[in-house]
C-alpha cells in the first residue's frame, strides 16, 4: 500500500440558506484548499467529488459542479453520488496504482431548495417503504425508540449529545448550531416524532467541502505536517431498515477494524451521527470510553451539508493533526439510512 | 426450470418532489435586464469569453466573476445544432406537435444559450450556422418564469422564440467549437 496523506482542505460555513448555487459554493473552496497545498490545478493527477442530483433538484447538476475543478483542458475525474468521504475513498484507491501522486476530492450540498424529507424517502426500496414516503427523521425515531426499549440509553441521554455539540460548536466558524443550553431546557421542548426532540434532529443546511491528497514524499513537499491515511474502509448493511438490529452498527465495527483501528488510544474522533441517538450507537460500535474526545468541531448536529457531511469529519480531524494538535484520529462517515453504510478513516501525525 | 408462464408484476410509482428556491442574485440581474430589453452576460478577467448568463466564475480559467464583469451581448446569433423533437406524452409534456430546441450563439458571447425554438422558416431547413435574431415578448409580457438555477438557458418567458435574419450563413470555423 502507498502511504496517503491529506495534505490540502478547506470548507464553507453551513447555512441554512446560500443564495449562490452549488458550484459558486465550490469554486473558492476548492482554490482554497489547492492553495494550502501549494498546487496548482492543474498538476492534480486525479479528481473525484460527491453529490446528489436529487439534492440539487437538476440532472447532471453533478456536471456542473466539476467546472470548480476546472475541466479544461481535460481532466481525468470522477463522480460519486455518495458523501465526498466516498469520493475521497476512489482518490484514495487511485493513488494507490502509484502513477499519479495527487489528488482533488470534493464534497457539496444544498439541502435548502428541497424537502429533505420527501427526497430521502426515495433512497428507501420501491416497493415497500418509498411509497410509504418514509423520512429519514421518523427512521431515526424508530431507531431511538429501539434504543431506549432496549435499556441502552435515555432521552436525556440524547439530549446531553445535543448539548455537548453545540458546547463544542462554539469555536467553530463553520457551524450552523451552536450556544450553550441545558439538558433539562431541552428535554421540556415538544417531540418532533418521538422520541426525538428538534435537539435530536441535524440542521438543514447548504455546503461545500474540498481536500487534496498527495502521495509519499509529495505529501511531505507540500505540507510541513501531512495527516497520512493509515486505514481507510467502508462496509455496508442490508437495505430494508427492519431487517437490522438498529441498536448497533456492525458495519461501523468491522469498517473501523479493517481500517487498523485497534482500540488504541485517538487524540479526536469525528462522528457523522446525524441524529444525537447514532453518537451513542456509534461510540458503542467503536468501543469508545465516556472521556473520547467526540466531536470537538460540533459534529453533524451543528452543520450537515448533506453529501459533505462526511468529508468534512475527515478534514477536521486531518487539519488537528497537521496542525499538532492531536496525533492520532478516527473520521466516521455515514450513508443510507438510519447507518446503513460506514465508513472509518484512520488518521496519524509523523 | 418449469415451463409455467412466470406472472410479471407491475406497480406504478409516481414521484413528486417540491422544490423551492429563488434564483442566484446573479440570475436576478439577468432577468431584470432581460425584462429591460438586454442580454447580459459575464467577461471573463483572464480570458476574456463571455458566458450568458453569467455563472460567477469563469469555467475554463476557474477565475470568480462578479457584476463587475458585466457585459451586454446583442440579440443576433448563430444557430450551432439543433433537434426536431417529436414529443411522447410523458407525464408534464405539453407539447403535442414536432418542436425545435435549438442551441444559440449570441453575438459577442462564448457560450450558448440552448432550448431555443426557431420560428419562420420550415423545420427541414434549419441547420447549424443559420443566423437569427430574438423574437422579443412586448415588454407588459415579459417575466423572469422561464429562467431557473438549473435550467439549460430557456428565456422563453422573455424572448418566444428566435427567426432568421436573412444573412449568410456563419463561417462553420467561428462557431465549430460550440457544436455539442
């Protein structure tokens, strides 16, 4: 395997709403994120982002988003319609063929144009639960209901998550929900679906995120302090929600041990628990103690840009590591429903 | 295998879904100069192409573009393709008879703008080079309904249609790059 780094980022404060469209939201961030790393464009070997049509509300909106990355003279390129942690994970494989040594990956969504709810229930089957048009908010309180039927956790245990990362969110320019509140505050607001509170619930947001990754000694060149990529794996559940026991996330487990994570100690974990229930699920799935260090930027109850949600996990714990600020970190991403698929980024200092 | 005639099961899934947004101030710029009676558009800084509408950013030098780089374009153009389309009805078709949807190159732009249609002359005689120039809806008439965030560069609600102008045909070499 060929060592990988992060080495480049750079990201847009979530919003609730962005005038500008998706690819204005991604032409600075992808320059900026080219300029930490000292490249130029067009010395990028490979390029891969993710985004969703159905987001968008346009056909081929994902073509247009690639004019960030400046298509011309062509490029070699690619396109996931999964989270930009995904497309950072077909990067991360094409370096891996050790011709090319870098690599743009991007990350973009505006969930303000749409009705999440009625656009997610079309990632459910056909048959049975699209039609129903079930969103992903009451799938995830018949998560959380399983959760506290099964006596694993409270609703004040949720709500601690919720107050916890909008704690943490405070320092951080790029979160939408942040302030300081109290867990018995919380619990007294009306249910949105029960069990869950609106604290429960992630904000609809507009975003964008970019990183470079850069190969062995180039990595070194380009950046003083590279998060090199130590592990980096993805494991999928079946489709229909009721055929899981959704109290766990065997995907997570296994992805986080085939990404080398042993259970040794991590500086910063970076979670895409979307609702405050998945934290807890999530931190059970990686043996994690009381005392992790859990979403120190605020996590993806204070910003979740759909489709960077997950990229972003894997550059807040890439820039504390370049930064020095920690040595060792985990970035979790998150796709389908209520945690059908996972992915686990294993990240180190040198 | 067995031979028993296998039953196929069909179900229909009709999906709708809302979506809600204004349009980039960038678009709203457009369309009030298009209610206005102009085309505007966005130099480029660094290269100098003219892209209508503006997008904020120029797609080949991937330099931001801003109001400052405004520029009108005329109402003259270059058909560079084309398709009859003889419309199915899909769910939302409105058309019923065979209609034009044509790619413009406007004079002074370097982009084109598509889903145009092509009005007098015989639909077996439009082809790629054929000059034309925009059929203006009167002013009273004109909106911003037809230009969208996603849309592929309709104006219908500002300009019905565009009609030959009677030149010469383009030089195929000034518009050859625009052909899709």
């Amino acid at each position: 395997m060929s060592d990988v780094a992060v080495v480049g980022w750079a990201q847009t404060p979530s919003v609730r709403l962005a005038r500008e469209s998706e690819v204005q939201l991604l032409v600075p961030t992808v320059a900026q994120a080219l300029a930490r790393a000292n490249l130029d464009r067009r010395e990028i070997g490979f390029t891969c982002a993710g985004s969703c049509d159905y987001l968008t509300g346009g056909p081929f909106a994902f073509v247009s988003n690639l004019e960030a990355a400046g298509a011309w003279p062509p490029i070699a390129e690619s396109h996931v319609e999964m989270d930009g942690a995904w497309a950072m994970y077909e990067a991360w494989v094409r370096l891996q063929h050790g011709d090319i040594d870098t690599a743009l990956v991007f990350g973009s969504g505006k969930s303000s144009p749409s009705q999440p709810a009625e656009v997610w229930a079309q990632q459910l089957d056909p048959y049975y639960l699209a039609p129903l048009g079930v969103d992903p908010v009451s799938l995830a309180g018949i998560q959380a209901r399983a959760l506290l039927d099964a006596g694993k956790a409270t609703e004040r245990d949720f709500a601690e998550v919720a107050v916890r990362s909008r704690h943490n969110a405070v320092d951080n320019p790029n979160a939408q929900v942040k302030g300081d509140a109290s867990v018995d505050a919380l619990l007294a607001e009306p249910y949105v679906r029960a069990p869950l509170r609106k604290h429960d619930l992630p904000p609809i947001s507009d975003g964008a995120v970019a990183v470079v990754l850069a190969r062995g000694d180039r990595a070194r060149q380009l950046c003083e302090r590279p998060a090199w990529i130590r592990g980096l794996d993805h494991r999928i559940e079946v489709h229909q929600p009721g055929m899981r026991d959704l109290t766990a996330s065997p995907s997570t487990t296994l992805a986080a041990r085939k990404a080398g994570y042993d259970g040794g100690p991590l500086d910063v974990i970076e979670l895409s628990a979307t609702f405050s229930p998945q934290e807890l699920i999530l931190r059970e799935a990686l043996g994690l103690d009381a005392g992790a260090n859990v979403n120190p930027s605020g996590g993806a109850l204070a910003a979740n840009p759909v489709m960077a949600t997950g990229l972003i996990r894997i550059v807040e714990v890439a820039q504390r590591i370049a930064s020095g600020a920690a040595d060792r970190g985990l970035a979790h991403a998150t796709g389908g429903q209520v945690l059908q698929h996972n992915l686990v980024c294993m990240l180190e200092g040198e | 295998m067995s031979d028993a005639k296998k039953e196929t099961l069909v179900m229909e899934h009709l999906v709708s879904l809302r979506y809600e947004e204004e349009l980039t101030p960038i678009l709203e710029r457009y369309v009030d100069a298009l209610i206005d009676g102009r085309i505007v558009g966005h130099k480029c800084p660094q290269c100098g192409r003219v892209f209508v509408p503006g997008k904020g950013y120029c797609p080949m030098c991937v330099v931001e573009t801003t109001e400052r780089d405004e520029v009108e374009v005329a109402d003259t153009g270059t058909v560079t393709g084309f398709t009859i389309i003889t419309p199915v009805a899909y769910y939302g078709q409105e058309e019923t008879e065979p209609f034009v949807y044509a790619s413009v190159l406007l004079d002074g732009a370097d982009s084109t703008l598509g889903g145009q249609d092509v009005v007098g002359i015989p639909h077996d005689q439009i082809h790629s080079g054929l000059r034309v120039r925009a059929v203006w809806r009167p002013k009273e008439k004109r909106s911003g309904n037809a230009v969208t965030n996603r849309g592929w560069g309709s104006v219908a609600s500002v300009i019905d249609a565009f009609e030959p102008t009677g030149e010469p045909d383009m030089d195929r070499a000034k518009f050859e790059e625009h052909i899709f």
